[in-house]
C-alpha cells in the first residue's frame, strides 16, 4: 500500500512505501539524496550504496516518476521535520531535460504550462480552487437550489455585442455564451431557486491581469427576490466560500504567503455604496470623472482603499449597465444593481441586479441596442406568461480565487488559461 507523503509523519519508525516525482536530485560518494514530490508535499529520502536500486537513484534526473520503500525517521534538520531511509527505489518512467528551471521568464513558463503547473504554487492555487468550486455547490444545495444548464452556443448577447465570441453554426451566426443568465431567467418558473458553474467567453479586447478570454461563471437566479435579498445571499455565499477554505487550505494559503487576517474578517454585513457616492469618494481622491462613466480597474482600485472588506457599488447608470436590469424606481436614471468588488486592489468579482419585468421597456432597450427582437422573442416570453419579481447575479470563480489567494494575476488561477495572445498549450 502506498501512503501520501502528508501521512509519513504517523508513521515514524516504520516502513512505507511512496510514489512521487523527483523535485530535486543530489548524489555523492555511496549515497544519494532524492526529495520526493506528490499532491500532498515533499519529503527528502536518503539512499545508501546498498538500497536496492541505488543506481536507479543516482541517475533520477528532475521530475522522473519513482516509487520508493524506505524507513521513516524524525529529523529536526530536515526541511519537513522527517525523512525516509530508502531501502528500495525504481524509476518508473525517466524524465528528459526538464524545461524549468528555477529562473524562468513568464512567457517561457506560459510556454510549458502543462509542465509548470507541477509546481508547489499552481499545486496549492487548484486546491483552494477545487474547495471553492465544493463549497459554491454546497452552498446552494444546502439552501435547495437546484443546479440546471444552458447552452454554450446562443443567438442571443446578455452582456453586450463588445464583447462577443462569434462562430459559424452551420450557416447561421452564432455566439459563445456570455452568460447563463437569459436562461436561467427562462427557467425560474420551472425550477424557482437554481444555480450553475460553467464557463461563460468574453472576447475583451484589453489586456489586463483580471480578464480571461474563457472563465468559470458561478450564476444564481432566483424567483420572488428582489435586490436587497440577493445581495444577502451574495454576503453568504462568500462568507460560506472563504470560510470553507479558511478551514480546510490554511497550510496552502501561508505557503502562497496570503495574510490569513485578510480573510478572516471577511463576514457579513458587507457595505453598499451608491455609484453616485462612489463618484464622489473617487473624485475627492483625484479622478476626472463624469456621471454615466462606467468604473474600470483603475476606479476600483483606488476605491477598494477605502473599505478592508468586500462592498457593494450599487445603482449604476442604466448607460453603463446591461439591458435586463429592473429600474430603480427612487432614481429613474439607475438600475437596481450591484458589483461587488472585492478589497485590497482586487474589484469587481461579483455582477448582479433584480431584472426588468416590463416587457415593452426590455424591447425598447433591444432596439436601442441594434439587436434582433426575433432572437430574444423566447425570452421575453418568461414576461408573457406569469412574470415574476426576480433577481440574480453572477460570480467570476477565477477573480474570486485571486483574491482569496492574494496574487497579482488572474492566469495563475486556471491550469490552462486562455487570453488574448495564447491559446497554446
Ligand atoms: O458582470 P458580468 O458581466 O455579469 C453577467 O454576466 C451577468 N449576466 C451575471 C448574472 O447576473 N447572472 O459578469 C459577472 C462576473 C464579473 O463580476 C466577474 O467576476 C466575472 O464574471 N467576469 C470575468 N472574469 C474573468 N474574465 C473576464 N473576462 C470576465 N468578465 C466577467
Ligand atoms: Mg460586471
């Protein structure tokens, strides 16, 4: 039986059998050291002259797959506190030349992602993103949510023309969905409280560290709710999500040098701000900015060194936002919306908004926009036949995880990311 190497340290003094990849080699005069890579850790194995496979263990270059048997002995040197004295060791599969080494450019590193993401880094990033991914599911089950897809290819653009992927589907012009949302919104009388993860494509134009050509999309969709209810659910689900990775990725996130007590004080209630408010702060602190002008990277930013934990900006102009929003009947001029941006420079990791209801006001808004009626007509049915008050909201998994992390650039968080300049490997 072959044992993680997290689990060496129950089992001081006796013999366990590992496999792994070699993270780094040294061999001298009857000895050799090989420490010992898998998912869980690493671990330093000493091999003498006469362990079985000795040879195998001088010539294991880097990332060579072994297995190995070997004592366990508690070591206050070691860099893992214990180590293994190998009495056997086989190559399982050699390792050429491997392509990293420890300075490397990122265009290099982008090159051979399928090798790098072996590293400790990207290791310990997809397992905090794997929990993330468990506890949205968990989340939503928990609170009866039933989980329903959509299609990837559509006719239709949620989010705006700007930012559409387009293909040729079978002779007739097509789009990679931006958003579950329109679906979603088609099934709420079906279902009533649903949810989904799926990848949702934005061909952005701009290159920056926060966009992503292909993410993950985390979207709720939720009948008989208005705004003020799904931004307390918004609240929740984060505070479940951070919660959940607090408890089972600790080691992870100080091993990526994230400062726990960032995350830690994220509970609810979170604060809202008004846009309006908002563009007061940001012009007080020196920007040129005016009503209508939708907030970028840089506005957020600069706001998010106002709060240390995530906000709410709410009630955009309708100019700066999409055209299924419900109006705000305090100020006609703005939607009942909200983005949730997160702190410490990260922004906009949650879009949502209660949705418009008034079918005439939503094809007036089509129109503006230059779409074609025919295409969104099954969706402006859900207003013909029953309509109901209804919210929703969406939530980037990949701004999500980079926050929680702490690191500077959205690729990091995705193993094969897809951006403006790579969709190699
Ligand atoms: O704000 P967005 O565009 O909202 C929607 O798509 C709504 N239809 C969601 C809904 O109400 N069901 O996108 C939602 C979130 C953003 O807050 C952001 O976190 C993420 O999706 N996002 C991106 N993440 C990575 N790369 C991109 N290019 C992204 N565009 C949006
Ligand atoms: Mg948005």
């Amino acid at each position: 039986m072959f044992i993680h190497i997290e689990d060496v340290s129950k089992n001081i003094g006796k013999r366990v059998n590992l496999r792994g990849w070699v993270y780094r080699q040294r061999s001298g005069k009857g000895i050799a050291f090989v420490i010992l890579r898998d998912v869980s850790g690493t671990i330093q194995c000493v091999v003498k002259e006469d362990a079985k496979g000795f040879k195998d263990a001088q010539k294991a270059s880097i990332e060579s797959s072994v297995e190995l048997s070997g004592k366990v002995r508690k070591d206050e040197r070691a860099p893992t506190g214990y180590e293994v004295d190998v009495d056997e060791i086989k190559i399982i599969g050699e390792s050429d030349n491997f392509p990293i080494t420890e300075y490397q450019s990122t265009e290099h590193l982008l090159d051979v992602r399928h090798l790098w993401l072996r590293s400790r880094r990207l290791t310990n990033i997809f397992k905090i993103r794997s929990d993330v991914f468990g506890a949205i599911h968990d989340f939503y089950r928990s609170k009866g949510f039933f989980e329903i897809q959509s299609p990837s290819i559509t006719a239709t653009s949620c989010e705006g023309a700007g930012t559409l992927f387009e293909l040729n589907y079978f002779g007739e012009k097509a789009y990679l969905t931006q958003s579950w949302q329109l679906y979603a919104e088609a099934v709420l009388p079906s279902l009533e409280n649903i949810y989904c993860i799926a990848p949702s494509f934005r061909a952005e134009k701009s290159r920056t560290r926060r966009h992503l050509a292909e993410y993950w999309h985390a979207e709720a969709e939720m009948a008989w709710t208005n705004h003020d209810e799904s931004m307390k659910l918004q609240e929740e689900l984060i505070t479940h999500i951070i919660k959940t990775v607090l408890k089972k990725r600790k080691k992870e996130l100080l091993e990526l040098g994230r400062d726990l007590k960032k995350l830690e004080t994220v509970k609810p209630p979170f604060k809202r701000v008004t846009y309006n408010e908002a563009l007061e702060i940001l012009k007080k602190d020196g920007f040129k900015l005016k009503w209508g002008d939708d907030f970028g990277i840089k506005e957020e930013k600069q706001l998010t060194t106002h709060f240390d934990k995530p906000f709410f900006v709410t009630n955009y102009p309708k100019e700066a936002k999409a055209f299924y929003m419900k109006e705000n009947p305090k100020d006609k001029k703005t939607y009942l919306c909200a983005d949730l941006l997160a702190p410490e420079g990260y922004g906009e990791i949650i879009g949502g908004s209660e949705r418009e209801t008034d079918v005439n006001e939503l094809i007036k808004r089509l129109k503006k926009q230059g779409e074609k009626i025919k295409n969104y007509e099954w969706y402006l049915d859900s207003r013909r036949y029953g309509s109901i008050p209804h919210s929703g909201f969406g939530m980037g998994i990949e701004r999500l995880v980079m926050w929680i992390c702490g690191i500077d650039h959205i690729r990091d968080t995705i193993p094969f990311p897809r951006t403006t300049t790579r969709i190699y490997p």
